[in-house]
C-alpha cells in the first residue's frame, strides 16, 4: 500500500494480522477493523490472551508438544497407555488425533517430516529423542501417525530403520475408505488399499 | 471442542482467533500454532501492536474514522476539497476509497446502512451530524457513495431527502462495468446502465 490511510499503527497491526495463515491483505483489513469495532469484547481479551500465551506457553521437553506446563499434560497424564508412543509430524497433528479420541498414549512430535527439496534432514527433526525414548523397557509400540503424502512416508520408512534396534513394534496408520466418504471420489490407490486391507463384517 | 487439549490459555486464544472475520475454527487452531512457532517475529510483535491499537485508536468526533489521532488525519489534512463530502456506510469503505485514491475529499461515515430487516433505523446511524455538516457555508456537494445493494439505495434515497433544506448537490457513484470486467459476466442491469450513463469516447 503505498499510503498509509490510518496511522502506522493500524497499518502495523494490518500487516501483522495479513501474516496469520488464512488471512491475506484484504481480510487482515476486515480483522482489523473488526477487532477496533469489538474492542472491549475481542480485541482487548485477544491481546491478553496473546499476552499469556506468550509468558506461558512453553515446548514440552519429553514430546515436543507446547503447553503452558512442561513436560505438557499429555506427557503427564497418569491415565495414558505408555507402552505405545505416537509419532507425528507436527503439533496440529497431535491436537487432531487428540480431538477424534483416536488413542490415549503418549506422543512425540518430530517438527516436520523429512524434506530433501526443501532442505529438512534426520537433524532438523527431533529424531535422536523419539529412538531413545522407543528404546525405554516400557515400550512395545511405535505408532507412525505422519502424513500419507511422499515426505510423511519417507519420514516413516527412515524412521523404521532406525528403530530396528529397539525391541519394538513399529505400525503405521491404515489407508483406506475416509468414513462418511463416497468409493466415486476416491482415488485408485486409496481404493485399492482399502480393498487390500479389508476387514471382516 | 469437548476436550482441552493444550491448557486453557490456548484454548482461549483458539477461541478469539476464531471470532476474526475469516477464521473459523480450524483456521484459527492454525494461527494459533503459527503463532506459537513464530513466537518471537510474530507472537510478540502481534500482540504489542494489539496493545498500542488499544490504547491509542479512537473514533474520529467529525467524521467517523478510526485513527490514532482525532480528529483524523483525513479531517486534519489540509489538502482536501473541503466543499465536497462524501458519504460512507463503513470505514472499510472509506478505505477503499483512500487506497484507490479516488477521491481528496473528507468523508462521512455513517456506521452502517439502513435495513429494517436488521432492525437498524436512522437512529442508529450518523445520520445527523452528516446533515449538519452538509449545511456547513463551504460544501457545496455531497457525495452517496453506497453500496449498490437495496439497503444502500434506501439509505441513498433516505439521506436525498433529507438533504433537500441543505444548498448542495447530492451525487451518488456510477453504474457501469467494472474496470476489467468483461461484458458477457455482467449482470443485465449493470449492462442497462453502462449504456445508459455512457460517456463521450
């Protein structure tokens, strides 16, 4: 924008809100004039829940998940299953398992997935921690929870090899038919594992 | 969410971020994780900016436009036809118009436009300090730049007649296609008028 129309300082809270992903320039406009609108009912709780966040939310040591305790509430929870660990990719991964209910075990959060174009090595992952943590005498599984995309299955063959040496079973999520999801829109290799991995009725 | 996840700090930043024009609940989970990682170049920039906006935004007293100054820098600045006003119904408007530079005008804003079926009233918008500020000596034309919707129209309609005690004359914007537009997409009264209001080539 070549003037600024409101005063640097809008214009900086534009520009900052443009960064979120999801909002562009024109919705950060919205955003903000939204926030300015609502100032004592949004904008005034959002920059002190911001505030907070930014004091208290920390990464858990143990898994790489972020909490405002360390290790974070997962780790922590006496109630988990500790003989399988979940191996996923980011935090949103983990929140998104935790939302189904999809299992109640520990986690361990690896920051990405293995990436040659786009430069991401075994050393920007947090892979060293995740074989020694596979190697405690309590675990018997290792769940690879990563993406069906090539770097999620990249990640998880790399990963597997490592984890020879540990005396444990290493799974992987099953492909198949999304639940609720139509076999027309499906494509061909999703249709044929689903066939492959078929279940008894 | 029937589950806190992550601590209820975070749930309630999920929440307010999700309250933003833009963001749903999914796309804030996103921004909030974003945040998270961008803790230092994000986060904390974000939330100063907040807290500035909070403290220094106020509504222009003349005209209606946020700003960090009041009356704003739009009603200060000195090179402005001071004989024309034109009429907004959102200072989102009013900042289209200063990005497209289409007009060097002060403006009025008037919160909204009328719709009974919102229950909103003449009362509810800035409807009498615009025609106060229309009998001023100096102005000679006021502008209706309103959406081309039926509430903007009504609004149009309403402030023309109100105006008529007023010495100035009332202009609304033109109809016509858009620049780019191409003829085949246009609507038929967006066409109707194009040739009807046709200019000298």
């Amino acid at each position: 924008m070549a003037k600024a129309i409101a005063g640097p300082e809008i214009e900086r809270l534009i520009q900052l809100l443009a960064r979120l992903p999801g909002l562009g320039p024109r919705s950060a406009r919205r955003a903000a004039l939204y926030l300015i609108k609502k100032r004592e009912q949004v904008m005034a709780p959002l920059t002190s829940a911001l505030q907070i966040a930014l004091e208290k939310i920390e990464v858990c040591k143990t898994c790489g998940n972020i909490d405002t305790q360390n290790p974070c509430t997962v780790c922590t929870d006496p109630r988990r299953d500790m003989s399988v660990l979940v191996v996923v990719a980011d935090v949103a991964d983990l929140w998104a398992l935790e939302r189904a209910h999809a299992i109640n075990a520990p986690y361990h959060v690896l920051g990405g997935t293995l990436s040659p174009l786009d430069g991401v090595g075994p050393q920007d992952l947090a892979i060293d921690g995740l074989i020694s943590r596979a190697h405690a005498a309590n675990v018997t599984e290792v769940i690879l929870a990563l993406n069906a995309t090539v770097d999620g299955q990249t990640t998880a063959h790399y990963i597997t090899d490592l984890l020879h040496s540990a005396d444990v079973k290493v799974t992987r999520l099953a492909h198949g038919v999304p639940v609720g999801g139509e076999l027309d829109y499906l494509d061909e290799g999703t249709l044929s594992a689903a066939i492959r991995q078929r279940t008894l009725f």
